[in-house]
C-alpha cells in the first residue's frame, strides 16, 4: 500500500476512533480529576468563595482506589503457559514460561501492570504495550518488552473489537503532542502540519505549539490455501493427493509513525495481533457500544452530597455565638 494510501485509511480511522473515545475519556477525565480531590463545581466553589463560605471535602473515594491497588499488588496476576493438546511439551511449556518472566523482570512489569490498573480503576481504561527493541545499538537482535503507557488518552484502539484482551482489533494508534520546534529538529524534511488551517481534521493533529506525532498499528490479509493430508498433517503447498482443503486469511501487522502530513517511517510488527492491550474498567455493553466506568463514576454523588453536609454542618457550628452569657447571680440556675 503506498504511503499516500496509508495516510488517508489512517487519518480516517483516527477520527473514527477519535469520535468514539472522547465521550469515554472525558468522563475518564473528571473521574480522575474527582478521585484527586477535585469535587466541587467550578461554579459552586467560585461563588461561596466570593461569600466567604467554606468548600470543605473529605475525601473517601481515594483509600478504596488504593486498597484495591494494593490488593492487586499482593496478589499480582500473572502470565502462566499449559500444554493443553496431544503435541504440548511440558518442558517447552516451562520454557516459555521462564522465557515471560524473563520478559517481565526486565520490562519492569510491576510497574507496567500498576499503570494500567490505576488507569482502569480511576479512568475505566488502562493500556499495555508490547514493544520490541534492539539489544544494543551494535546489534541486529532484537528482544521484546513491555511498556507502561502513562496518559490513557493517549490510545485508539480500533473501536469494533469486542475480546477483553483486543487481540481481534484491526487497527490501533499511539500518539504524542511534540513541541513544533523539537519536530522540526526531529525531522527537518517532515511537511510540517499547518496550524492555520482551522479544519476540524486538522484540529486532531496540531495546536499552536504543537504537532500529533502518532504510532500507526494495522492489519493487512494474505489468502491462501492449506491441505488436510491423509495422515492428518497440513500443509502449504498442493500435494498430489490430499484428504481435505480450505481458505484461511493470514494477517500480517504493519506499523508507521506519521502525522497529518506525512508519514515519517513505516516497518512490519513480528506478531499477528495489534500489541496494545486494554485494561478495562467496568466494562458494559449498551446500545451496542462498548462503555467503560471506573470504580468512582457511580460514587460521585454520594461524596459529592456528603462533603457538602459536611460543609454545612461545619458552617452551622462556625455561626453559633461565641461569647457566654451574661446575668445576675442565680439567673441561669435551675428551678
């Protein structure tokens, strides 16, 4: 596919993916913002401020998110491999299991697994990625890693995929705002994107400071032909005789970095599934989307009406007269 071709599909499925994540991640956004701390209405705070009246809060929605990230810490899921057919090998599958932990152990992934968590428990997404690199810079080998990915806005997967683990996702971005100056030393032959082009387009991929530099994942298929044979093996190539055959679409993962403009470079992915894992919340299904809730979205107004009653009774207390009474002698005496 040349790149011209490419960078039309992408730019489409970015606004695509785009449209359906913003409402998600908007909510993700102010659960994230409430669960730190800020749980009054801009509005609200503005005005009592102005009347000298107190925004108390005391916030009880932070310790469930910590004692819940604190559980998983104790008891951290795992990557575990079982032979599970006739042609499994319990000591290949001990290998590939020390081969993970391997993977993990220098990936970090303690933090990585940590990322996503808070993100899915505070904002309803979490991502993971999976990376490759090379061993060092004298070498062609490569090794595979494991990537916390901070910011969850900072994702499109392809909105349609329907597995937990996204591994039927057809398409998926990572991308970053790059300061313009930093870009055009980065890449001094790029076409930069123009900012004064106020398209809604071109809102996606530039601000007045900055370009969207982003990580382009897809898949594309390859039709072929397989044979049953008689003694029950596959294979690839026609045999003179052979017991059964079927079509099967082989996918392939491709990957470039591009912006709206151009795209900047563009290699194969060693794997048959996008490498962005999702991390989900409370996922629902509902009017035939996909919905994510953190573990606060539900809670807000509970805290919300409890920080206020907690503000007025405070207040109440603060306007009750100070001085004591004053009398004659025996006045305040009881009967």
């Amino acid at each position: 596919m040349s790149d011209s071709k490419v960078l039309a599909e992408a730019k489409k499925r970015f606004e695509q993916a785009n449209s359906f994540y913003s409402s998600e991640y908007s909510r993700g956004d102010e659960d994230v913002d409430f669960v730190l701390g800020n749980q009054w209405d801009k509005e609200d705070r503005e005005n009592r401020a102005n009347q000298g009246r107190p925004c108390l809060q005391e916030n009880r929605l932070l310790p469930h998110v910590h004692q819940v990230i604190n559980d998983i810490r104790q008891s951290r899921p795992s990557i575990n491999i079982l032979p599970v057919d006739d042609d499994a090998d319990v000591e290949t599958a001990k290998i590939l299991k020390g081969l993970i932990r391997n993977i993990e152990n220098q990936s970090g992934a303690d933090n990585v697994y940590d990322t996503a968590a808070w993100n899915a428990i505070t904002a309803g997404y979490g991502w993971i990625r999976v990376n490759t690199k090379y061993v060092n810079d004298t070498s062609f080998d490569q090794e595979i890693e494991l990537l916390r990915i901070p910011d969850f806005k900072s994702v499109l997967l392809d909105p349609t995929c329907k597995e937990m683990d996204g591994s039927d996702a057809e398409w998926g971005f990572v991308f970053e705002d790059m300061k313009r100056a930093d870009f055009e030393r980065a890449y001094p032959d790029a076409d930069p994107v123009a900012f004064d082009d106020r398209g809604e387009e071109n809102q996606l991929w530039c601000a007045e400071d900055t370009v969207r530099i982003a990580e382009y994942f897809y898949k594309t298929y390859e039709t072929k032909t397989i044979y049953l044979l008689d003694d029950g093996s596959v294979v690839e190539d026609k045999p003179e005789s052979y017991k059964d055959s079927r079509e099967v679409r082989v996918p392939t993962v491709k990957w470039c970095k591009l912006t709206a403009n151009d795209v900047l470079e563009k290699t194969g992915w060693e794997g048959i599934y996008i490498p962005l894992i999702p991390v989900y919340g409370e996922e629902v299904w509902h009017q035939g989307r996909r919905k994510s809730f953190s573990l606060i979205t539900q809670a807000k107004d509970p805290q919300r009406r409890y920080n206020y009653h907690l503000t007025a009774s405070t207040e109440i207390i603060a306007l009750q007269p100070k001085q004591p009474y004053i009398g004659i002698k025996g006045q305040f005496s009881s009967a």
